[in-house]
C-alpha cells in the first residue's frame, strides 16, 4: 500500500515538473478555457486598436477644423478691414461720406453675425476635440490593461489564476473611473480663453468698421 502511495506521488510529481517543462501557449491549446479566454482577449484587443484609431483620426480632423476656423476668423476680418479703409479712403472727399456712415451698421451687423458664428462653430469644435481626447484616453488604457492580461496569459500558461487576474483587471478599471470622477474641473479652460480673444478681437474689428466709416 505504501509503495502504491509512493508511485502516485512520484508519478504527480513528475506529470507536473512534465507541464512545467511543456511551453505555455503548448497548454493553453491543450486547455479548453484558456484558449477561448485568450482568442476572446485577442479580439478584444484587435477592436480596441481599430477604435484606437478610427478616434485618433477623427481629433486629427477635429483639430485641424479649428485651425482652419482660426485662419477663416482673422482672414475675413482682415479682409473686410482692408476692404472698408479702401473705400473709405476713395470716398472720403465726396459727398456720399455722411450717407456711408448712417449706413455703418450694416457692414457692422455683417461682421458682427459672422463673427458669432463662427465662435460658435470654434466652441463647438473644440468641445468634440474634448470629447475626442477623454474616449482616446480611455480606450488607450483599456487597451493596455488588456494587453498586460494577454502577455501574462502567454507567459504563464495553465499556471494564470483566471478569477483573479480577469478580477484585478475590474478593478484596475473601477479605480480609474473612480480617480478621475473625483478630479476637480478647472475653472478656465484654453477653449474658453480662445473664446474670449476672439471675442474681443470681434468688438474690436466692430469700432474699427465704424471709425474708418465715419471718420
């Protein structure tokens, strides 16, 4: 009986120094659970990369929309600045200058309304390009904590403790929600800056238009 005891632990001792020995992607094939845990993962990591990407392109687009609303605000300004001291220059010894200037309210409600328009369009853009960077953000980190539970599986094998590896990846992701849930939001933002400049750039362009039509 002992020498049958004996037999049976040598012959466990030498099945698990036998596994220990066989490589770890060998006994992940040979295990049901694991393999379809590691295809699973891997699909999960192939879509989290396409996501990856298709929002990478999509800030790239949102930001170079907003430079070309910066460009298109101060073109336009520039424009219509150049284009009423031009006429305002030609028509300031004849007759029509007092007439130019009762009518100074339409070139200035045309820039005006075209001014808020298009620092609406710049607010609405760089909100999206918010939007944008927190999902990048959040599914660059998914991404690498389920890269990290991959390698791991492939390193260990049989040997990877499936409840507390996929439970330590949970909670991975809960402290991340927690920690930026308790985040303080600042107080001012470079959108709302921009904002603000192009606003008063705005006004200022809206004395200019009235100054060089009326004097």
């Amino acid at each position: 009986m002992a020498d049958a005891t004996g037999a049976l632990v040598v012959s466990a001792a030498a099945a698990a120094e036998e596994r220990r020995k066989e490589h770890p992607l060998s006994q992940i094939a040979a295990s049901g659970t694991h393999r379809l845990l590691l295809k699973q993962w891997l699909k999960e990591e192939d879509l989290l990369a396409r996501r990856v990407a298709l929002r990478e392109a999509r800030l790239d687009g949102a930001r170079k929309e907003i430079a070309f609303l910066y460009c298109a605000f101060f073109a336009f300004h520039a424009a219509s600045v150049l284009l009423l001291f031009l006429s305002s220059a030609s028509a300031a010894a004849s007759p029509g200058a007092a007439k130019a200037c009762r009518r100074s309210w339409i070139p200035c409600l045309v820039s005006l309304l075209s001014s808020l328009a298009m620092i609406w369009a710049l607010r609405y853009k760089c909100d999206t390009e918010a939007v944008l960077k927190r999902l990048l953000a959040r599914e660059r980190e998914d991404a690498m904590l389920l890269g990290k539970c991959v390698a791991e599986l492939k390193r260990k094998g049989l040997d990877f403790d499936l409840l507390k590896e996929v439970d330590a990846l949970r909670r991975a992701k809960s402290l991340r929600v927690e920690a930026k849930g308790g985040e303080k939001a600042r107080r001012w933002q470079a959108r709302d800056l921009a904002v603000f400049a192009l606003s008063g750039a705005a006004c200022g362009v809206l004395v200019l238009t009235r100054s060089l039509l009326c004097n």
